[in-house]
C-alpha cells in the first residue's frame, strides 16, 4: 500500500501515470499495456455512497494489445470500447473444441497482437489520513476506468 502527497496535496500527473500503468496490468491480466498517459482533468469531489473525498484524474492515452483479441460480433455486450469486452484465447465450441479458422473470422473481429488504440480513463484516489490511495473496487482491488475510442 502505498501513500503520497505532492506538493500541492494532490497526486501529480507523473504519479497517476505510473499508478494507472500498474493498475492497468494488473487489472487486464497483462494483455494490454498503457503506452501513454495524458492529463486531461482532474476533480476533486464527495462519494455519497462510501462517505469519502475522491480525487479522479481524467486521462487519454493508448494502449497496446500484447496479445491477439476476439470480440464476438454477436454479444448481447455490444461495447466494444471495453476493454473487458475481448477474449485472448482462440475461441472455441461448446465442447471445449477451437473453431473453425472460417467460423471465427464470420462470428469474430480480431485485433492482432501489437495493434495501438487510443483511449481515455480516469483514475481515483481516496483521501486517507497519511495521503492519497488508489481507489479500490468494492472487492478491494485497485481500478482504472479505461474505454477504447472508436474511429
């Protein structure tokens, strides 16, 4: 667990930049990697439900796919701009089989492996007593909101 104060009393853009690089690897499992990560707001503001000053710090950036991704066509999640929303296995049956490489390309879109998009997200932090903490989810995991953005 880590704490810190900037000099204004706030984490700086450096420290939510290696925090969310973290965080995002974490979270993803490692299948993507945060390549870039600018500033774009910062807010500091009451969270009703758990009683605590929330610092978010908004970003864009990019994000590079380490592995090869499948979004199936078909989702009754049509989000694509979810990072949660891509399977990195080669898809498979309902018996545990892979697909035919022709099924796959009709039900899936694949993103290659090192493909670049680009993204925006934002990272919080919780005011404790010694500083701020990275937000954690109600599993006590630390998070990053990440979306793609679509051209």
């Amino acid at each position: 667990m880590f704490f810190f104060l900037s000099c204004s009393g706030f984490p700086d853009e450096k420290q939510a930049e290696i925090d969310a690089k973290s965080v995002t690897s974490e979270m993803l499992k490692s299948n993507y990697e945060l390549l870039e990560f600018i500033k774009t707001n910062a807010v500091e503001k009451d969270d009703p439900f758990l009683g605590l000053k929330i610092y978010e710090i908004e970003f864009k950036g990019k994000i590079k796919y380490l592995k090869d991704a499948y979004f199936y066509k078909y989702s009754k999640r049509k989000d694509i701009s979810s990072l949660y929303s891509y399977e990195f296995e080669l898809p498979k049956g309902i018996f545990g089989d892979i697909l035919d490489s022709k099924i796959i390309e009709k039900k899936y879109d694949k993103i290659n492996k090192n493909t670049i998009k680009e993204v925006t997200g934002s990272i919080g932090y919780v005011k404790k007593e010694n500083g701020w903490e990275v937000q954690k989810s109600t599993k006590g995991n630390r998070f990053v909101k990440i979306k793609i953005i679509e051209k």
